[in-house]
C-alpha cells in the first residue's frame, strides 16, 4: 500500500512539474512575442530561448526562427525552423516550418533547397497562395544562377584554353630562335664563313692540287726557256 501510495505522488509531482514549465514556457513565448512585436528581435530571441530551455515546444522554436531571421542570421533561423518540423504535432505547424524554411534557405542563396521546402510546405497545404509565388521565385533565381555557373565554367576552359595555345605558341619561338654563342667563346673571334667551311680541302685534294701547280710551274718554267732561247737568236750578231 506503501508502494502504492509513493507511485501515485511521483507521478503526481511530475504532473504538477510538466504543467509549471508549460506555464513558464508560455509565459516566456508571451514576452518575447511582445519583444518581437515591437521589433525588439534581440530581447525576443532570448525570451524564446529560455521558453524552449523550460518547454521545447515546435511553437517556441519557430517563434525563435522568426526572431533569429529578423536579424538576417538566415542560417541559424533555418535551424530553428527545421527543429520546429521534426516535433511540430499539426499540418499547420509543419506546412509553417517549411514555409519558413524556403523563405531562409532562398535568402541564403540556396534556391535548390529553397524550391524543395516550398514544395514540401505545399504538399501539406496545397492552397497556400504565397508558397506557390514564393516557389516560383525560387526556381526562377536556380536556373539563373544554374545558368551563370555554366557561364563561368565556359569562360574558365576558354581561358584555360587560351593560355594553352600561347604557352605553344612561346614554346614555339623559343624553337625558333638562333643559339646563342658559347660563353667561354672570344667575342673578337670571327665565325667561319659557311662558304669558307665548304672550301676547305682534305690532306689528299691537296697533295693533287700541288701536283697539278708544279706541273703547271713546269711548263711555265719550260715556256720561259724556250722564249729565251728565240730571243737570243733573234738577237745573234
């Protein structure tokens, strides 16, 4: 009976402890509604905070997404707003969350994820006028910017491209262009002719060429004598 009675207290204490910071959480959603209201989004993300420390209601973290988004921190408002999502008890709730995700994600610049949140809120809520507009925008931007990438990426293998050719192109030139002269060569030294180079005999054209000059000697030489021989008959006395 003991037992019995303990149980019942327990279970009793846990209730009254539940409903005390249901009410506390509620009591902070209520100010930092009021902060929020007055755009006072700093003071409303803190109230917000300490609702979801006491009851971490799908409420409190969407209401901490809104306040979060105000001050253009997109991304921890997407966070917020996701947490929201996964503990969120209703359609509306849900349809809410995703909403306000798309709204995020398209202000982050991710429109991809932008579009599929938007979706996502309309498969819930298919009536929903804005998230129909708002999906439209989204998918307008993705292909926009789907559109600028493969721009780039074109105008990177042009340029690559480019840069290709002219390193051939140097490469080329550098081919192209006479050697330099040895460094330990005499700058006051002349370069043989090519001409010159071609006239250049070896050891045995030239044992021929002097045969073929004294041979030629000789029959000056015999020339010569005989001239002088007619001449001293032309003047015998």
């Amino acid at each position: 009976m003991i037992r019995v009675l303990f149980t019942l207290c327990l279970a009793l204490g846990a209730t009254l402890t539940l409903a005390q910071s249901q009410g506390k959480g509620h009591d902070y959603r209520r100010s930092g509604d009021r902060d929020y209201n007055q755009k006072k989004y700093e003071q409303a993300e803190e109230a917000y905070r300490r609702s979801i420390l006491v009851d971490p209601e799908a409420k409190g973290h969407h209401n901490l997404g809104n306040a979060i988004y105000k001050q253009s921190r997109y991304d921890d408002a997407a966070q917020e707003f996701e947490r929201a999502m996964e503990i969120a008890e209703s359609d509306e709730e849900k349809a809410n969350a995703w909403y306000n995700l798309g709204n995020a994600k398209y202000l982050s610049g991710k429109y991809d994820e932008s579009a599929e949140a938007f979706k996502q809120s309309l498969m819930i809520n298919p009536g929903d006028l804005h998230a129909k507009q708002n999906l439209i925008m989204a998918l307008q931007e993705l292909q926009q910017q789907q559109q600028q990438q493969q721009q780039q990426q074109e105008q990177d293998e042009q340029a690559e491209e480019d840069q290709e050719q002219q390193d051939q192109q140097e490469q080329q030139q550098q081919q192209n262009q006479p050697q330099s002269s040895n460094e330990n060569e005499d700058p006051n030294q002349q370069r043989d002719n090519p001409q010159q180079q071609e006239q250049k005999l070896s050891k045995e054209q030239a044992m021929q060429l002097l045969d073929i000059i004294e041979e030629e000697d000789q029959k000056v030489q015999e020339k010569l004598r005989k001239q002088a021989g007619g001449a001293r008959k032309q003047k015998d006395w």
